[in-house]
C-alpha cells in the first residue's frame, strides 16, 4: 500500500474522544485518519459512508453494549469484513476477553494504553486485512479468467485444426493473455519458454526475449533436477492426465530475490507438440498473512487454554464456596427428584445422598412441607428466583423451620429445567421472632404505661410553663431567647414595651435587622453569637434609648441553652436596668474621688504642720533648753562650791535639760525628718540605718544614683511608705531581713519594692484595728498611684508601689 497515495482509515467508537486525544494524535502522526463517534447507531452509519480499514471500540459505551455493536458490525454485510479491536480495561480483562472474541473481534488492546503497543497492533492487522483484500480480489480475477482462459484453450485446439484462422487467433490470444495480471508461462515438454505476457516480465525484471531464451528452471528454484529426471516425467504425466493442476513453488528474479508463487498449470496438444500453459500469482503477501494467522491461532489457543484453566480454578473455587455453606444445597428437577447434595459436613453427606438421590420431596418431606416446595419450583420457572418460601422438619432433635431460596438453573441434556435449592435452618430466628414479639407486647405495655405518665407529665410541665410564663412575662427586665442563627424566638413584654414593638416585628430576626442603627448593637449580637458558639456564659453593659428618650444602661447576661444531648440550640438573654446603679456608682466614684482628694489635702496639710511643729520644736523650744542648759551651767560654776547641796540639784536639772533637749529632738525627728530637707535617697538611708539600729534586722537598700524631679509630696508619701512597712515587718512579720528598691521607670512612674522574710499574712483577711496597710493604700491611691501586696503565710512580704509623678524641681543626688 502506497502511503503517500493512500491513507488507512480507522474509525474509533468512543462516548469520549478527549479521554484517548494522545492515541488519536499517535495515529494520525502515524499516516492514519481517524475518525471518532460517540454510539453505535452512528458508527454504523459512518462505516458505510467510509469504509474504514479497521474499527477501535471502547469497550464501556455508556447507554449501549458494546458487544451488541460488534454483532450489528458483523451481521451487515458491508461491514463484516472490517477488522474491529476492543479497548479493555484491563480489571476486567478476564471477564470480557472470550465475550469480545465471540462476537468478532479479532484483538484486544487492555487500558490504560500504551501508544507503541497500539500503533504496533493497528498496522499489522491493517496490513493483515489489506493483505487479505488484495488476495481476494486476485482469487476473484481469477476465476473470473478461468472461463476466459478456458476459452483460450478451447481456440487453440479449434486453430490447431483450422491453420487458416491461426494468425488471427493467435493475435486475439496474445491480446487476451496480456491483459490478465497473473504472470503467464508457455512452456513444452523440456520446460522451454515459447511465451511470456508482460506481467512476467515486470515481476522476474527480464525483457521479453530474455525470457524467451530461458528455461523454466532457470527461474524455479523447485524444478526437477534433470530435464530428464523421473519427478519432472511424473509431474507432466499428472498434468497430462488431469488436464490442470495447481501447486506452489518458488521463483527467482533477476536481482536474486525468492519469492513464493501459486502456479495453475493448463495441458493442451498443438498440433504435434504438447505444452503447458501457466498462470502465475505471487503469493507472498498470502504467505505472510498465513503466518501471522498461524501465529494469531496459537496465541488464541494460548488464550483459550489460559482461560480453560481459569474457569477450572473458578470451578474449584465454587465447589469449594459450596461446600463450606453451613446450609444445605440441592439440585432438584422439575418434579422435585433429587439430583445432587452439597453440604459443609461431609461426613453426613454419604448417608444423605444415599438416602435421597433419586427420590422426590414428597417421598421425603410431610405433604404441607412438599407442598410449599413444588410452589417455590413452580414460582422459580416462572421469574427464575423464588425467596422466603418456609418448611417444617420433623427432624431427631426436635421440629425446625427452614428458609427456602430457589433458583433456575441451566436443564439437563433432554432440556428439562433445574432448580438449586438452599435450605437455612431459620428456627433459632423464628424463637428469636416469638421472643421479640413477646417483648414487643410487653414493650407495648410499658409503652402505654409509659405514655400515660407522659400526659400526667405534660399537663405539669404545660402548668409549669403557664406559670413560667406569667413569672417572666411580669419581670421588670428584658427576656430574650435566641436560636442557633441568632434569631429571636421569644421575647417577653418588658422588652417590647421598651422600644414600642410587637411581637411580629422582632420573630425571626437577629438583633442588627431590628436596630440597625444602634450603636451598641453590634456588640449586644458579638456576644450573643459567641455564646452559642462557645457555649460560655457571657455578660456586657449596653446602653439603649428608653421611654422619656434618655439613655438607659442595661446589664445583660447570656446563657447557652442546650437539648438533651447537650447539643447548644440557642443562647438566653436577661438584661437589667441598671441605669440607677451606675448613676450611683458613678457618684460614689466621684465621692471617693473627693474624698481621696480631701485626704491627699489633709495629709499634705499634717505634713505641712508637722513640719512647721518641728521647725518651732527644734528652733524655739531647743534653743530655750539650751539656754536654760547653759543658765544652769553657770549657776553650777558660780554657787556650786559655796553650796554643795546646790552642785548636786544643778546636776540633776542639767540630766533633765539634756533628755529634755534629746526628746525635743526625737519628736521634731519623728514628725518631720530633718534628712528629707536633703531630697528621698538621704532620708530613706537615715531611715534604713535607724531600724537596723533600733530593731537589729538587716535592711538592704538598692537607690538609683540620683532622682530628677521628685516633689516634696511624692517624696513624703514614699518615705511614710518606707516607713510604715518597716514598721510592720519590726512589729508583726518577725524578720531577719529586709529589702528596699526604688527606681523612676520610662514614663516617669515611681517604682518601689519592699520585700521581707517574715511570716506573711492573708492581704485579703486584715484583722480590725490595723490602719496602716489602709492608710498607705489611701495615700497612694490619692496621688494617682497603685499598692499590691503579695504575700501569703509563711512565704513572707512584698509590696509594691507604683507612684505617678506629680511635678516639682527637687534633684535628689547619692
């Protein structure tokens, strides 16, 4: 075949084309055309319109069987001869592959598709069937030759007897033999040439008169060895007597090329001659097609043992199947003769076959139980199945009930119907039945029982819900219930009267549809719809227009609500007025305001006096002590030897100015001391070193190196801090050290740390009559500042003070 003249056509029968695009593409690459349908009909169609070379099928054409399309191929008369192959997934390669050959298919491609593989398998079967076309079309020229060359022969006896025609004759001879395509030999009995037409010519590639010189040897590779030889005698003989005969040899061309060829070999007498006539057809493409059928015959039989093997282990696997069902299996025919036993217990199967093979259900089982078997057999010809069908068995251990399932099955060889009958022993399931019958009657029992008390139930639960009901419909505060999407369900009179709305206007809605132009509202849902998803109980403040216009504060509470499995199904709101109490808590803030105000004034005002007491103490009152001192003085050293007993009362009254001096001294120290005249770290190092003196406990200092801008008010609430704690830990907490950190942090709050080992104490649970801990907290929260304690028994103290700074010019260096 010419490929640059003549492109081979496949036509390919798929529901989708896109899946095979890269074999489509293959082909054509290939030289191919292809062309593509979507169902069988139109395939059909096509395929008389193009005549395709070959057919590729999918196996799987949803909406038709693919098979049923191979057999309209074949049953057509145009379209049987057109080779068709199967594309087979190969998961049910085993199922499909014997169903595909019966119809026609003469190959099989499995799937996924390897593109090499296809193209292989497409040409050769192409090449197969042109193969097998052109051999067709030889053989049919010629028998259509045989008659013409019959006639030929018939002429050249009739001109061998007529010389006077043979010109003419031989001239209509030679104008036939040259228009037949098979080459044509005349040869005599030595096996020389006398005529060749020009078909031999351009085969074996010798001219005319080449071949005209040339013996028949020369170009059969088979000719007798010998012109005299016993073969070519007999060979002619069996021509002779026969008058034609057909056989295959071998020829040679003048390039030395073998080729094999049929040779049909004509006897006939010319005068005093004899010659043999011989068509000649090139058979190769035959040969080769013969082989590859040969070939293809051994690989279906390979096939074909393959799958023998396979039903034989089927065969064994069902046998096997069968016999490990725990239920009994018969073959019966359709008058309920047995015919063959399957059992799982082999041992009893010999007694059983024994006793029951050739004998009907009626010679074997009670007339009801027969009964119902016939009917099965009978329900079974019809629709082929029968199920459900139930026997009683009298059997040694007592009466069972069995469960029939009956099938047809293929008949036997006279084509009687047969019938496969698996009987299940079913009596346990039948007590079981009784029993849950019972069990449902008792159940049913119960169950009114249990309803009775439900409708008791129900008429409390309806009176609880009436007074339910009545209680919330009668509370002064908002009651919302939400379901799962955040949608109102319930709400209760309060809060319609609240925003003048009925009860149509908020059902279904979420609270954002009902105001959208609430402020608040926004947060009032957040909450909502975080509680249904949470599941935890939540509870803001927000603030909506009440009956006069003003602003009222309302406190809401959310609570999850859940069914009986636990499962949240919407939230619960209450919200309170609380629009009183937070006037009131906003006064009380204020009043406390005013009050810790007052007391920042007040202590501002005792420090102040307290410094001006201290200044009078120490100037006035201890400079007139010590003028009294030194008045004394000089009475001791003017009187004192005069008067001895004068000595004696001077000295006295000087021990009494010195403690005197020293208590004024102590008191002006106590209420105001004279190291904070030098700015916080000074004072607080005087401090530290008088409670190590007076109390013997270690007391460590970590200061900065100076401090900008502390005012005298920051200074003094630090120090009585300091001071305060000092005391406590000498007085209560038993400690053996103490430690104190001040430090300015970045935003210029005041940082101070006082830690000791002591005992510690409950901060939360202060015994009445301690004022200090109170004190020092007021102090500090008047200036803006804050106190934490953290302690706890035995673990000791630390507190901590952050104070804000309140302006001043004070530098306090180290």
């Amino acid at each position: 075949m010419n490929s640059e003249l003549y492109r081979p056509i496949i036509l390919v029968v798929d529901d989708t084309p896109t899946k095979i695009t890269e074999v489509i593409n293959a082909l054509e690459s290939h030289g191919y055309r292809v062309v593509t349908t979507a169902n069988g009909k139109k395939a059909l169609y096509l395929a008389h319109q193009i005549c395709p070379d070959l057919i590729l099928v999918n196996l799987i054409i949803p909406g038709e069987d693919s098979i049923e399309v191979c057999r309209y191929f074949k049953s057509d008369t145009q379209t049987r001869d057109i080779p068709i192959i199967f594309m087979i997934p190969e998961a049910t390669i085993n199922e499909y592959k014997t169903k595909c050959f019966t119809a026609g298919c003469i190959d099989y491609i499995t799937t996924p598709i390897c593109l090499d593989e296809i193209t292989l398998r497409l040409t050769t079967h192409i090449e197969l069937t042109a193969a097998r076309r052109e051999l067709n079309n030889r053989n049919a020229q010629l028998k259509a030759c045989r008659p013409e060359l019959s006639n030929s022969k018939q002429q050249l006896h009739a001109e061998a007897r007529l010389p006077s025609h043979a010109a003419a004759q031989l001239a209509l001879k030679r104008f036939v033999l040259e228009r037949i395509h098979e080459a044509t030999f005349l040869v005599d009995e030595a096996g020389q040439i006398h005529y060749i037409n020009q078909a031999v010519c351009n085969r074996l590639g010798y001219t005319q008169e080449e071949l005209l010189k040339m013996n028949l040897k020369d170009i059969d590779l088979n000719w007798p060895v010998g012109l005299q030889g016993k073969e070519w005698i007999t060979y002619w003989d069996k021509i002779r007597e026969e008058g034609e005969v057909t056989f295959e040899t071998q020829h040679i061309t003048r390039s030395g090329e073998i080729f094999p060829v049929e040779v049909t070999a004509y006897y006939f007498e010319n005068n005093s001659s004899n010659n043999i006539l011989g068509l000649v057809r090139d058979i190769s493409k035959r040969k080769q097609t013969q082989a590859e059928l040969h070939q293809y015959r051994e690989h279906l039989e390979e096939l074909v043992t393959e799958r023998t093997e396979s039903l034989n282990r089927a065969l064994k696997f069902t046998e096997g199947v069968i016999n490990a069902i725990p239920d009994l299996l018969v073959e019966l025919d359709q008058y309920g003769r047995y015919l063959n036993i399957w059992t799982c217990f082999q041992e009893d199967l010999a007694a059983q076959r024994e006793g029951l093979l050739g004998k009907t259900v009626g010679e074997v089982l009670s007339p009801e139980a027969a009964t119902t078997v016939m009917s099965a057999l009978a329900e079974a010809s019809t629709v082929s199945t029968s199920f459900g069908k139930r026997i009683l068995i009298d059997l040694p251990t007592g009466p069972s009930w069995f469960e029939l399932s009956v099938s047809q099955c293929p008949g036997s060889t006279n084509g009687e119907p047969h019938f496969l009958v698996l009987s299940r022993d079913i009596s346990e399931r039948i007590r079981a039945e009784e029993e849950i019958c019972r069990m449902n009657s008792e159940l049913g029992q119960r169950v009114r029982v249990r309803t009775a008390q439900l409708e008791v139930l129900n008429n409390e639960l309806r009176t609880s819900e009436i007074q339910y009901r009545s209680l919330v419909e009668n509370l002064p505060d908002n009651v919302i219930r939400y379901n799962s999407f955040g949608q109102i369900m319930y709400c209760n009179l309060n809060f319609l009267r609240l925003f003048s709305l009925t009860i149509e206007d908020v059902l279904g809605k979420t609270p954002c549809e009902i105001f959208p132009d609430l402020v608040s509202i926004k947060i009032y849902q957040a909450a909502m719809l975080r509680v249904i998803t949470s599941g935890q109980s939540e509870q803001i403040e927000s603030e909506v227009p009440g009956y006069n216009g003003k602003r009222r504060t309302y406190q809401v509470r959310f609570v999850a609500e859940r069914d009986v499995n636990g499962t949240i199904t919407g939230a619960l709101s209450i919200g309170h007025d609380i629009t009183e109490q937070v006037i009131t808590e906003c006064q009380l803030a204020e009043s406390h305001a005013k009050l810790r105000s007052l007391l920042a004034r007040r202590e501002a005002d005792l420090d102040e006096e307290r410094r001006r007491i201290a200044r009078e103490m120490h100037d006035e009152l201890g400079q007139l002590l010590n003028a009294l001192k030194l008045g004394i003085s000089t009475l001791k050293m003017q009187f004192g030897q005069e008067f001895p007993a004068l000595e004696t009362k001077v000295n006295d009254l000087l021990t009494l100015a010195d403690q005197a001096i020293r208590s004024v001294r102590t008191v002006s120290t106590q209420l105001r001391p004279p190291a904070l005249d030098m700015g916080i770290i000074p004072a607080l190092q005087w401090l530290a070193d008088e409670f190590q003196q007076l109390s013997g406990v270690t007391c460590q200092l970590r200061l900065p190196y100076f401090l900008y801008n502390i005012n005298e008010l920051c200074a003094m609430t630090l120090f009585r801090s300091v001071q305060e704690a000092l005391t406590n830990a000498a007085r209560h907490a038993d400690a053996s050290h103490v430690q104190i950190n001040l430090n300015r942090q970045s935003d210029g709050t005041y940082f101070l740390k006082i830690c000791d080992d002591g005992i510690g104490f409950d901060p939360t649970n202060i015994p009445p009559g301690h004022f200090g801990l109170i004190g020092m907290r007021e102090r500090i929260n008047s200036l803006g500042g804050t106190l934490e304690i953290d302690s706890d028994l035995g673990t000791g103290t630390c507190i901590h003070i952050y104070l804000p700074d309140q302006g001043g010019s004070e530098v306090c260096e180290l």
